[in-house]
C-alpha cells in the first residue's frame, strides 16, 4: 500500500464516505468535513497504520480496524478546526508562514519525471512530501538525485530541511488544493539531512541546520547556517564595470584616488579657480553632471569551523566572499572572531587560489557575532614566517614576512588593465639569513634607494624556489599589505618589524655577509 492508493482502501465497506457520515453525525460542522477533507486525512491515517504493521505486525495488527481511522479523524477535526491548529504545509501553503524555516517532513513517494520542471534540476525525480497531515510536491537538485539512485534516499525516510522555497505560484492556496495549484518547495543538498526514524514531523525546535564545512557539496546548493571563526581577512577590493563593458579591480587607495579626482574633475571652484560670484553660480548651472559609476566593494575571508568534528581531523579552511560590502562591514569583521553565518552560496571561482570550499554571501546573509567560548581546533592566529622555511610550506598559503631590504631595484610604470602600477624587485633578508626575491606592485611609487630599510608583507605568495642560489621568489598581490613600522590591528607584525631591528643592531656583521651574497648572485 502507497501513499496513493491508501485513500482507495476500504474496511468492509467502511471508506471515506461512510467516514465524512459518521463525523458528521458525532456533532461537526458540514461546511468544514467537505470528503475532501475527509479523504485527504484517511488516506494519511490508513497510510501511516499500514507502515507500522509492515514494521511492527504484533504491535499494531490490533489497530487495522475502521474505529482507529474514526478516532484519529475525531482528533484531526479537534485539532484542526476546534483548536486552530494548522500543520506546518498548511501554513506554507497558505503563505501564512515561510518554507525557509527549518522542518522535519517524511518521503511519501518519488516520481520519476521524463523532463525537468522549470525549477527542477534533477531530469529524473521529483519528491512527495508530507507532514503526515498534507502533502506537498517538492524539486530537488542533482546531487540529492544522486542520492535517490544510489538508494540512500528512499519513501518513508525522514528529512530535516530548512532554507526551502515555495515556488509555481503567488497566490495563497488551501492545503487540499495543492496537487492542482502547481506549487512545490524547491529543495538543495545543503539544506537537506536526514532524519532519525523517530523524529517529530513538522517544525523543528532548532531555527537551523548547522553544517559543517566538510559535510558541504559544492553543487549542493544555499547553505543555511555555518558556525565559524574567521581566520584570515583580506583588504577590501573594488571592482568598476566601465561603459565599455571592461572590469578593472583596484585596491582601496587607488579607489579613494579616483573619487577624489573624480569630484573635482566636475568642480567649477577648481576648473575655473578666479571666477567669482554670478560666474562661478552660472557655471555650476550649465556644468555636466557627473556619469554614475557602477563600483562594488568586496572582500574575502577564510573560515573554519568553530567546532571540531572527530570524523574530520585535518579539515580545510573554506573562502567567503563578500560581495556588495563597504569599509563598515570590513572593520566589524576580525580574525579570531567567532560568527554564525546564514544564507552563503557555493561558488566555482574563475582561478582556484585555496583549498576547500568557496563560498558568496547573498541578499538573504545574515551575521550573527558570537562567543569563543573554548578555542578552536582548526584556527591558527596569524604569525610571522621564517624566510628559509617558506618554500618548505604548503604553496597554497599566504605568508607574512618581517625583512631587511638588502638590495632593491628600480621601479617600473606598467600599464596593466586600465591601472598604472609599480614594480620594483626586492632582495630582502631576516635573522634566518636566507635570501627571498619579492616582484613588488603596488599604485604607488616607492623609493628606488631601499637598501636597510625593515619592512612586512603581509598575505604575500610563494612562487618558486632556486635550489641553485637558494633563493625563494616571492610575489605580492592586490590583497598583500605593506607595513613600514608597526600597526595596532597587526600586532604579530609590530613585534616581527622589532624583533629584526633589534637583531640587524646587534649582527652587523650577518647582513653584511647576506649582502655579498645577493651581490654576488645579482652580477
């Protein structure tokens, strides 16, 4: 017997009819017990009894009788329309209430489809499910696909689904009406897990489904929440589309660069500096205003989970971008913090930098700061690394550096994608005495005369290492940060930059041996 069928089988001739009789005659309101009501609850009940017996034939043999179907229809009715109790896909379906609230639903059927719905990615199943009071139909990805065909997914397994959408249609509907109305939720892997067996139908007490990084598939769909703590932060970025169509990325100074020549380039005070009085308003009168520029911020993070899982001991970070962000919401964010994130998207970035996961934030992100109540596992505080161990670490790490300049070249304008910047080729050193090449660029021009000057770079790259020369190539980037003495919000860069000053005075000697080396190798 199926969740289809139930509502055909007869008791002796005791059905859905002679039911909606008898409930009428035990004192309910006809206008409310219509047989589609009554039918649409029997075949519920009668499912769920003939489940039990399948499992359970001692237990609950006793209850296949039509006075169980009668009593349980007697409750529903109290329930329902004495009490006001509405299930949960009656309230979604009614739009009384939201399908992204976290709920516990059963598989009551899965239907092979020939063709994908509008909002199916799957080209193969589509899912009925229900609350055990209503039914609704539901859409489902490919990866969740994969689960049905693999037989992980099965009718009569339990789902704890939250961050669902209701879609096929704007209008209200009654529960009864759904399978005419068109309206389905529209599920994601990432958004699904499954239920123990005996887990409560309808609304789950948790308001979400906490999934750790690990546990998420990249083509599985909106994640609903992550528990993490931010481990690096990156500068903010700012990306303008121009008429032409092109992109260009710029850093936050050449950005604050261009704003300010860009208001003045539409100011009469400076165009036309010794007009006065009724010139200079005629002038502001007839000026062109100036083309709206289409510039968003963004800035990336990496995360890791708050939690340590036994399963995942060595787990990766993940990278979060923020897209649409601004100098606010970069200062609020900290390394070391800890944030429950809801509502990130998974997303295949164009050039892979990092391990793990990518995630974007959407319109519907949330943050939520929140307490470090015990350390993490995971998060590793941000330090400085030794110049002679860093071609002996993972090459897909940022490094941060505290050096001497020991030799420096001189710097050269480049024009690259609508942006002039600086390269200048840097021999630099630390208290290790091994030799790194940096290929520095940056939008401002730096001095060509470096020699014993101490510097950081932070969030610098690896590119290769000479075993020849022993000498490490390094390389900044947009997100690599220069410091030339100490900053409050980078402390482990502070006590690095001191840590070598103090070193240099005390080994003249050593970086002068180290400079004849870089001399020998550069002639």
């Amino acid at each position: 017997m199926t969740s289809t069928t139930s509502v055909n089988y007869r008791f002796d001739n005791w059905g859905p009819k002679e039911a909606q009789t008898e409930i009428l005659d035990a004192g309910a309101l006809p206008h409310r017990v219509t047989l589609g009501w009554i039918e649409n609850h029997y075949r519920w009940i009668v499912w769920k009894l003939a489940c039990q017996i399948r499992s359970y034939p001692d237990v609950f043999m006793k209850d296949w009788k039509p006075e169980t179907v009668f009593h349980q229809l007697l409750y529903r009715y109290e329930r329902e329309v004495n009490q006001g109790h509405r299930p949960v896909l009656k309230k979604i379906l009614e739009q009384d209430d939201i399908a992204a609230k976290h709920m516990i639903l059963a598989i009551s059927d899965i239907i092979g489809i020939k063709a994908p719905a509008y909002y199916n990615t799957s080209s193969k199943y589509q899912l009925q499910l229900t609350d055990g009071w209503y039914q609704v139909s539901a859409c489902i990805d490919a990866r969740m696909e994969r689960a049905i065909a693999k037989g992980r997914l099965k009718i009569g397994h339990k789902l704890s689904i939250c961050g669902a959408q209701l879609v096929g249609g704007r209008t209200a509907q009654p529960g009864l009406d759904d399978e005419n109305a068109g309206r389905m939720l529209l599920l994601s892997a990432n958004g699904c897990l499954p239920a123990a067996w005996d887990t409560r139908l309808g609304y789950h007490p948790k308001k979400y489904i906490i999934r750790s990084l690990p546990t998420i598939f990249d083509d599985g769909g909106m994640v609903t929440a992550l528990d993490i703590i931010v481990c690096r932060k990156f500068p903010m970025l700012y990306t303008e589309t121009l008429p032409n169509g092109k992109m260009v990325t710029r850093t936050a100074r050449e950005e604050e660069e261009i704003r300010c020549g860009y208001g003045d380039m539409f100011d009469p005070t400076l165009l036309i500096p010794n007009f006065s009085g009724e010139g200079r308003s005629n002038v502001s009168e007839t000026r062109p205003s100036p083309e709206e520029r289409r510039v968003s911020g963004y800035f990336k993070i990496r995360i890791c989970d708050y939690c340590a899982y036994s399963k995942y001991p060595q787990e990766e970070w993940a990278t979060l971008l923020l897209q649409n962000a601004n100098e606010l919401n970069h200062m609020d964010i900290t390394e070391g913090s800890r944030y429950k994130i809801f509502f990130v998207m998974p997303y295949h970035p164009k050039n892979k930098r990092y391990p793990g996961h990518y995630f974007k934030t959407t319109r519907m992100t949330r943050w939520e700061p929140a307490a470090v109540e015990h350390k993490s596992p995971y998060y590793v505080p941000r330090c400085i690394t030794s110049c002679s161990d860093i071609h002996q670490q993972d090459s897909s790490l940022d490094f941060n550096v505290a050096v001497v300049i020991i030799q420096s070249g001189t710097p050269k304008l480049e024009q690259i994608n609508e942006r002039k910047l600086w390269r200048q080729e840097l021999y630099v050193t630390d208290q290790s005495q091994a030799i790194c090449r940096i290929d520095l660029r940056l939008p401002i021009q730096l001095s060509s005369n470096l020699k014993g000057q101490v510097i950081g770079l932070a969030n610098i790259r690896f590119e290769l290492y000479d075993p020849k020369y022993d000498i490490t190539c390094l390389k900044t980037t947009d997100e690599s940060e220069l410091f030339t003495k100490g900053s409050p919000s980078a402390d482990y860069m502070s006590k690095g930059i001191q840590n070598l000053k103090s070193w240099i005075q005390s080994n003249a000697d050593s970086v002068i041996a180290v400079t004849e080396r870089v001399q020998n190798i550069v002639q």
